[in-house]
C-alpha cells in the first residue's frame, strides 16, 4: 500500500502512487485523491496566512521555510478522512478507472499521474466504453476469435476489442435493406473483389480529416463466425496488412499498423482500438 507517510507531492511518494496504481488500482484511486486532497488544504492555508496582515518578529526567510513544511505534514494529516473531499474525488477516480458500474472510459492506471498535457488531454478525449456490454460481446465471440487467432496468430483479444469498436459492441452492427442483420463485425467493405452479399449503410468516412456522410457497401455474412474468419484471411493474405499481423503481442503497434495501413479513415483510429484492446484485455484476464 503507498504510504501517507510524507510531503503532499512528494516525488518519491507520486513514484510510489504509479507503482501502486499498477497492482491495487482501486487503492491507488484513494491514496491519489488523498493526494488531491492535501495539496488543496495546503494552498488553502498558504491563502489564509497571506491574507494576514503585518510579520511576526521573528519572520524570516528560515521561519517562512519551516512554516511551508508544516503546513504541508498537516494537510496530508487531515485529509483522507471520512466524509471529507477525498472521498468524492475518489468516487470519480473509480468511475474513469472503470472500478464502479455504468459507462466508464477505460484509461490505463498510469494514467492517476499525468505527465504532460498531450496525456492529459489523449484521457480527456479516451471514448466510453459500456462495461457489461463489452464484457457480453466478448464473451459471445470468444470461440469465433480463437478460432480466427489459430488462422493468422493476431491475438484473439485484439480482434475482439476492433469487431467491438466497429460494431459498438454488438450495439450498432451493419443491416440489409430489410434489416437483417449482415453480421458484419470488422465494417469490412465490399470492393470490386467481393461477390458475396452486400449491405449498403450510410456511414460516417473522413475525407481530409474532415467527418462525412455517405454509402457505403459493405460485406455481408451468414454468422458471425463467417466475419471473423473472413476478417483473419483479410489480415493474413493482403501485403499491406503484413505488420499488423507482425505486431505479435503489442496492442499500440496492431492498432498504428492498422491506420498506417488504411483500415480505417478516423484520424484517432489507433487511439481508439487501443483503448478497447486495453478493456478486452482486462475483461479476459489477460496481460
């Protein structure tokens, strides 16, 4: 457990936060928003003392010293108590770590100590994940992506987190004119190639960086298992997809090689899926 022994922001206590939002997310949540806690009663009592009027007869620069380091050991004394403003910030702490119900961004635990503010603002933009959702879309699909795992040695992980961030998690899958599903997982289209059934959807593409509205033909399928195998040979048979099939285990460089290959037109593409890989890791227990 991080010890409350020390100075609110203390370097080697923030080091020991990291480590233990690693191993124990849910105590680190507390001990970090006892943190946030601290801090704000310590500029609370630097304001009240700088409102005072007039110096003692002993105010130097020594006494004003010793006088910060005291206030800064009270602050972290008081805080965490119950009741107090750490709880509320850790309850929201747990609900973005997605450690109570409902729809929570899935951020990596690192993520209690932001670095730089290019991080803090790639968790303000990380999407919603519905958590019982994805956790049932997964486990439906499990037989399928292992399946398709043997097929072409992608992790069955990675291709369950995209087929659940291009369906919405089972929630917005692709229909026919007559909406029947068209079990189309991956939003694979349907090029010049494909002489199977096709769906035609009206989707979002980005032209430029630029969100628009159009049709688009999509592959259409008997079952979800179809999408899944058809998608493994999509991966493994088409040269420009030869890296993300060499990412091996590196969620970051499937999901990079994925957009550098033209999956996808979204510019965050690559952030996103691997956000979703980060869930589906966790929801199957793997590391």
């Amino acid at each position: 457990m991080v010890s409350p022994v020390g100075l609110a922001g203390d370097a080697r206590s923030l080091q020991a936060l990291r480590h233990e939002a690693a191993r124990d997310p849910k105590v680190a949540a507390k001990e970090a928003a006892k943190q946030f806690e601290a801090l704000f009663m310590q500029e609370l009592m630097k304001s009240m003392r700088a409102a005072q009027v007039g110096s003692g007869l002993f105010d130097n620069d020594a006494s004003r010293m010793g006088t910060e380091m005291l206030d800064a050991q009270m602050a972290t004394s008081f805080a965490g108590r119950p009741g107090g403003l750490s709880e509320m910030i850790a309850r929201q702490l747990e609900r973005q770590m997605g450690l109570n119900p409902g729809p929570i961004p899935k951020l990596d635990t690192q993520a209690l100590v932001l670095q730089t503010p290019e991080q803090a603002a790639r968790a303000a933009r990380a999407p919603r994940i519905p958590e019982k959702t994805a956790a049932a879309f997964v486990q439906q699909h499990e037989q399928a992506a292992a399946a398709a795992e043997r097929a072409s040695g992608i992790p069955a992980s990675f291709m369950l987190a995209q087929a659940g961030h291009e369906s919405g998690w089972g929630r917005h899958e692709i229909k026919r004119a007559d909406g029947t599903p068209a079990h189309n997982l991956f939003g694979i289209k349907a090029g010049a190639n494909w002489k199977g059934p096709v769906a035609e959807v009206t989707t979002t593409e980005y032209v430029n960086g630029e969100p628009r509205r159009m049709v688009q033909r999509f592959r259409a399928y008997a079952s979800h298992a179809e999408s899944f195998a058809d998608y493994a040979a999509l991966m493994k048979t088409q040269p420009r997809y030869q890296a993300v099939v060499a990412a091996g285990n590196d969620p970051r460089a499937f999901a990079q090689g994925l957009q550098r290959a033209g999956y996808a037109t979204d510019p965050r593409y690559a952030d996103k899926l691997s956000g979703a890989i980060a869930t589906t890791q966790r929801l199957r227990g793997v590391t």
